[in-house]
C-alpha cells in the first residue's frame, strides 16, 4: 500500500535502494524489485533491531545513508536538497535531520507538539548507528554535529491507520513494549543512550523530556500530558480529527502504559490485592478528611464574606492585598480571553465579566470558580497515608488540572452557551459531576500506584 508512493518520491536520486522485509506474503518484494531495490529478510522483533540489522548487513558503498520508512514520502523541497547534496559541503556534519508532517486519517497535524518535528534521517554510513535502548521510540544516534534541514519534509501517513481497529490494535502493541521498556528503567537495567540536554538537538531534547516524563507519577502524568497539548501547544486548533488523535496518543495510550507498567510490576513481585492501609491509618485518613473538607470548604466561603463589600464583616486589608478569590477569578478570566483572542475572536473583561463580541456575557461568580472540587481534592489528598513528595506533587496537577478544565468551560460557554437553555441545562451541575468523577478515577489510579510502591 505504502512501499510505491515512497519509492516513486526517491526515483529521480538514482541511488541505491536496500528494502528490509520480515516475512511479508503479499507484493511487497515484487514491488521492491521492479525498483530494483536489494532485498534481504529479517524476522521483526522491533524497530530498532530491524534497522541495526539493515545497517549491518546491506552491502552500503556510499558514505551516506537517508533511512526511511514505508509510509514516508520524500517532498519536493527535501528531493531538491538530496538532489544538490555534496558532502564536501557537510565536511564536519554527521547527521541530517528532516522536518516532519504527520497525517491522520488524512489530516495533517500542524499542532499539539507534531509540527515541526525534526528526525534524524540522513547518517554517515559506518559512524550513525541505531538505538538499542528503546524498544518502540526508535532514532539514530550520531557522534559529532548534526544540522536541521527545517523546509526539507517527509510526509508520514500510514493508510491502514485510517481504520480506527487498526490504530488501537497496534498501540497495544506499542504499549506492551513501551510498559516493559520503563519497569526495565525502573529497576536501573536499561538506560538512555543520547545524553539529556533541553538546550541541545532535538533528539537530546526528548531525552531530557522524557527523564520529566519518568518522574512524574503514573495515571497523572497522561492527564497532564493530554492538556499541555491541547492547550499549550494547540492541538485545539487541529480540529475534530485532531482532538481525537492527541486524546488517543496523548491521553489513552499513555494511560495504557501506566495500567500495563502495574500489571507487570505486580506479576514480578507476586502482588495481591490487598489494602495496605491498617485499620489505625485508614480511621486517621477518615478523621483528617472530615476536619479538612469542611475547612477547607467554609473558609473559602468565609473568606469570600469579608473579603466582598457591603459584607457585613467586610476587612478592606484582606480585600485589597491577600484576595486570592479574586486573583483567581482574574487568572480565569484573562486566560479565557487570551485563548479565544488567539482563536481568531475578540474577548475582553473585567473584574467579574468575559465579553465574546457577538456571542454575549459570561459573568464568573463564586460558584464557578471550583474552589469546593478543590477543597475536597486537595482534603483527600493531604489526608490519605502517603509520602509528603507524593501527595505534594499530586496535589499540584490535581489543582492545575481543574483550572484548566474550568477554563476550557469557560471558552465553550463563551462561545455556545444559550442562557434560555439553563432552565434545562445547568452547566454549573454538569461541570462538577464531570470533575468529581474525574478526580474520583485519578484518585483511584494514585492511592492504587502508591500502594504498590509501598509494597516494594
């Protein structure tokens, strides 16, 4: 299906051609041939040790080599580079890295962290090599420089994933070899080849991301990763096809991974359900949780009294330098603004309004502010029997988290809400269902990982 698009893209280089092929029983190998392609055959155990077997076993005589896969496609503007390659020009370079599109289901996705993405895919032979310490997350490893060829681009489209079974079925996969791929970091026996460095090439940059990523808790971090693509790198902006494919990568198959890592942990240690939590804790956890909710629930209200004029316990001091009712509300309101400014639509506030010209007025009061989903959070989490780091950390994704969702309410209020509907529609109900279920699940997934650290 893919093979002829990608061998029709390099035709006009007249450069050797090797095909790696693992058992494949349809016309591959004839396709391969009439392109007149060197074949050899491999059984597949993974990405990486196919191509660390192709580099060492293709008879290769030219001092370069572009690796490429068969849903690629060679543009235009990255043929005319190859095309004018000298490598006199590239004396002291050991690697090239081309831009990226990725197309699903025939969408391009120009956001969400995907574009531009930069891949190392042009090696000098007998120096580059393949990394052996991924199992599914393959790259190229090269000593020395490397160099960007920014408007060079490989388009990536897989056709079969076009069929939704397809996608999930071979994440699956994915997931199994990514799940046993970070146990084995977590016992210390598999490491990063590429060194981490944020500031350095963009394959040192992920390295340095991932090592976050590792340190983040399980059935948190997909939650936070999902959001920080959605928003902070835009993936919004790529549409239905778009939120649905950043929520499959982003968000499920990265939970997939995290419930996979348990299971397997869980197996090597003979784990049983059992609640580790002692009869002693679990009152405590109880009786903490009873004095804190209410706390923390009618100091807010309280402070909210005195802090709102014409109260009659109102303190102009406390009003006027320590609201942070109202520093929230204005985080709110102007975040929610930037982002439908940035859309394309124009939004402005004030202290209590977000006005959308030719949408209406959302007027933000108390109730929406999420203060009593954050005083039961925040009251769970500081009561349960955990580690200070553990809850410390939770707690602030669990608080940014909310936020951000109350933010995205805001944005599509602003933009469909039909105050006639309310009668019917309360959104303020729908909105705290979806995030008391959405922290009951989060908080399941955190006291369930903690206990098996405890166990360990």
């Amino acid at each position: 299906m893919h093979l002829p698009r990608l061998l029709e893209s390099i035709s006009e280089l007249n450069a050797p051609v090797f095909i790696l092929d693992s058992g494949s029983t349809d016309s591959t190998l004839m396709i391969g041939e009439k392109f007149g392609a060197i074949i050899l055959q491999h059984p597949f155990e993974n990405h990486p040790r196919q191509w660390d077997y192709a580099l060492k076993n293709f008879d290769i005589q030219t001092p370069w080599i572009i690796c490429l896969d068969a849903d690629h496609i060679v543009t235009s503007e990255l043929l005319k580079h190859l095309v004018n390659f000298r490598d006199e020009d590239y004396k002291y370079v050991n690697g090239i890295y081309f831009n990226r599109k990725n197309f699903f289901k025939g969408k391009w996705l120009r956001h969400g962290g995907y574009y531009p993405f930069y891949l190392l895919k042009m090696i000098r032979y007998g120096v580059g090599y393949s990394d052996l310490n991924e199992n599914m997350d393959h790259r190229f490893i090269v000593p020395g420089e490397t160099t960007i060829w920014k408007d060079g681009h490989i388009l990536e489209e897989n056709l079969k994933e076009n069929n939704i079974s397809f996608w999930i079925n071979k994440h699956n996969r994915y997931s199994d070899l990514l799940a046993h791929e970070e146990v084995e970091r977590i016992q210390q026996i598999r490491s990063q080849t590429i060194k981490p460095h944020f500031w350095g090439s963009p394959d040192e940059r992920t390295a340095w991301l991932k090592q976050l990523w590792w340190q983040l808790p399980r059935y948190v971090r997909p939650m936070i990763y999902f959001f920080y693509r959605i928003f902070f790198q835009l993936g919004i902006l790529d549409g239905r096809t778009g939120i649905i494919f950043h929520f499959l990568q982003g968000f499920w198959f990265r939970l997939i991974v995290d419930i996979k890592i348990d299971e397997i942990i869980q197996q090597q240690k003979g784990y049983t359900k059992t609640n580790y939590v002692s009869n002693n804790e679990s009152l405590k956890f109880i009786f903490s949780f009873i004095i804190l909710f209410p706390l923390f629930y009618y100091f807010n209200i309280f402070f909210f009294a005195i802090t709102t004029p014409g109260s009659h316990y109102y303190n102009s001091f406390l009003a006027n330098h320590f609201n942070y009712i109202s520093w929230l509300r204005e985080l709110l309101l102007n975040s929610s603004a930037q982002i439908l400014n940035f859309l394309g639509f124009t939004a402005i506030t004030n202290e209590y309004d977000l006005l959308l010209a030719g949408h209406g007025i959302i007027k933000l009061v108390y109730s929406c502010l999420g203060l009593g989903v954050m005083s039961f959070f925040s009251a769970f989490v500081l009561s349960y029997p955990q580690k200070v780091k553990s809850k410390i950390i939770f707690l602030i994704a669990g608080i940014l988290g909310i936020q951000i969702l109350n933010i995205l309410r805001f944005i599509l209020l602003a933009l469909f809400w039909n105050k006639h509907a309310s009668q019917i529609f309360d959104h303020h109900t729908v909105f705290n269902i979806s995030i008391y279920f959405i922290i009951a699940v989060s908080l399941y997934f955190w006291v369930k990982q903690e206990d098996i650290k405890n166990y360990q």
